[in-house]
C-alpha cells in the first residue's frame, strides 16, 4: 500500500509539472499576444508624418526607418558586393513588374532621346545613347529584389555610373550627398544616397540579355543598382541632377524607405 502510494504520488508530481509548465507557456503567450497586439494598435492609430521628401507612413514608423538608415549608412562599403552568377542562370523572360513613367510606344520614340544631366548654374549636359556606348561596357548578373518578396536572376549591361561620373569629369558633383534620377515624362523619380550611387556594381544599364532594352524594361537607359531593391532602380532614365539635400522620391512619398538598402 505505501509503495502504491509513492507511486501515484510521484504520478502527481510529474502531472502538476505538466500543468504548471502548460500554465506558464499559455500566460506567457497571453501577455506576449496582449503586449503585440497594443504595440500593433498604438503603431496604427498613431498620427501620421508631415508630407514632405517622405509620406505615408505613420511617424513612429518613419523615425524607426529613418534611424535604420543612418546605421547602415555608416557601415556601408564598396567592398561589399552582391553575388554574381553565371551567363546561363538569367532569366531569358525578365519580369515587367511596372510601367509607371514608361511611356506608350507611339509617345516615345528612343532615337530622339538624351539623357539629360542638370549643372549648376543651369547648365545641361546632354548625353545620346550612342555616346554612352563608346564607354567601357560592364555586365553584372545578379539577383533582382523586389520589396513585394518576389526576387530573379537577370543580366545587364551599361556603365558604370561612377565611370560616367569621370568621362564627363562630375566628380565635384559627385562629392554631394545625394543624386536624383527621373523619368522623360517626370512622372517615376527616384533618390539615392551617394555612396549607393557610386557602387562599383551601380550601372547606368542599355542592355538586357546581350540586346538592346525593350521599351517596357526601360529603354533606353534605366539604373540597376544591385544594393537597392526593385524600387530604386528606375527604367527610362531622363533627368539626373545632384543635390546635398534628399530629392524626392516615388515610393518614400507612399510611405515606403527612402533608403531602400539590402
């Protein structure tokens, strides 16, 4: 009898651990689901930021992108390089994703187009497409990120931008803190911080799969900055100015990063 006893004793030991892990386990979700939910509706229900260079998002949330962007600002490096692959592993259908600021066909016509650089004092530099291809041509084949999760591995060719910056002696620009790019019809505009910008991997891109763009993947110039998602990578490049002050930007107007940085 004793020994029958012990033995449902220790059984109801070992089953008030049970329940008491259970119990713990369960308060535990409870506060940590009560705490997510308060900190997801205080994060809803808070005011909206002043339109300005960014919009659209709610100001706790800009003031965190905005302090993660100064932290990877300081420990971003030309040495850091996105993986490249081989020739074969590019997609032979890149994808279109969106064709805001790609004009229709018959409103554009490439042969008539310069990519246009804003000086100071107003002066504009005027740059064709052919003169463009005289430069040293470098390719890249890399992983396209876009910031809707879907990613692909395509193949491009054009210009180093810090090359272009050199040919055409901007380095004085190139000293300011941000460069703006947009679009012939100024209806896509993008803005890049410096550094991003003169990454040996940034190109000023004019062909796609060993061809000449397509008009829908942004012919005749469009940017590939492999250390920026999709957003950043404007088709149909018409405008570049430099500036020491943000310019502004499509989706950072949405409510999107500014920085936009992987």
């Amino acid at each position: 009898m004793k020994k029958q006893d012990k033995k449902d004793k220790k059984e109801r030991t070992i089953e008030q651990k049970i329940n008491r892990r259970n119990f713990i386990s369960f308060a535990t979700f409870a506060v940590l689901g009560t705490a997510a939910y308060k900190g997801w509706d205080w994060l809803h229900t808070s005011p909206d930021e002043v339109p300005g260079i960014t919009a659209g998002a709610h100001k706790p949330l800009r003031k965190a992108l905005n302090k993660t962007e100064l932290f990877f600002r300081r420990i971003f490096s030309d040495n850091h390089l996105v993986k490249t692959y081989p020739k074969e592993m590019a997609a032979k259908h890149v994808r279109v994703n969106s064709d805001i600021g790609v004009e229709a066909k018959h409103k554009f016509d490439p042969a008539t187009w310069k990519l246009q650089v804003i000086k100071k004092g107003g002066e504009v530099l005027q740059v064709s497409l052919d003169e463009l291809r005289t430069l040293p041509k470098t390719e890249i084949i890399y992983d396209f990120k876009c910031v809707e999760g879907w990613d692909q591995i395509s193949h491009w060719a054009g210009v180093k931008f810090r090359d272009f910056v050199k040919h055409y002696q901007l380095d004085e620009y190139a000293k300011m803190e941000y460069v703006g790019m947009e679009t012939p019809d100024k209806a896509y505009y993008v803005g890049l911080d410096m550094p991003s910008a003169m990454h040996p991997q940034t190109l000023l891109a004019y062909e796609m799969n060993d061809k000449l763009l397509p008009l829908q993947n942004g012919a005749p110039l469009r940017l590939i900055i492999p250390v920026k998602y999709g957003i950043k990578n404007l088709k149909r490049i018409g405008t570049i100015r430099f500036s020491n002050t943000r310019p502004h930007d499509y989706w950072a107007e949405q409510g999107y990063d500014y920085y936009s940085g992987l």
